[in-house]
C-alpha cells in the first residue's frame, strides 16, 4: 500500500498545536482522522461524507450542539 496523502484545512495553521480534522482519499474511500489522535481512523463514501457536510451547512445539526438550558 502506498504512503497516506493525509490533507487538513488551511484554516488549522501550522504547528502540533493546532487540533483539526484530517481527510485523505484511498481508492474510493475518504478516510477522516482527528490530528491529535492520528490513530483511530474513520472510513466513508464520498457520497456520504458530502450529505453529512450539506447537512452541516444547513443546520440541521445544530441541535446536536446546543447547550441544554438549566
């Protein structure tokens, strides 16, 4: 198998300071990993991988976030 072409946002800087998500493409699989935890590695479609950022960008997620009133 050949060498992982892992790919983060420009937005994350540089340096190991900086946390951020990681994408790389193998075969027809994106493969997605947190920087600080390169080990654990999480496989999808590129299909799937595109509802979820769509779904993400319209909000449909938001209440996933949301901070529960006390």
């Amino acid at each position: 198998m050949s060498e992982i072409n892992w790919r983060k946002s420009s937005y994350s800087g540089a340096g190991d300071g900086n946390s951020c998500i990681e994408l790389a493409s193998i075969g027809t699989t994106v493969a997605l990993r947190e920087s600080d935890d390169p080990r654990t590695v999480l496989t999808t479609s590129p299909a799937r991988l595109g509802a979820l950022l769509q779904s993400i960008k319209a909000g449909a997620l938001d209440h996933l976030a949301a901070v529960p009133e006390t």
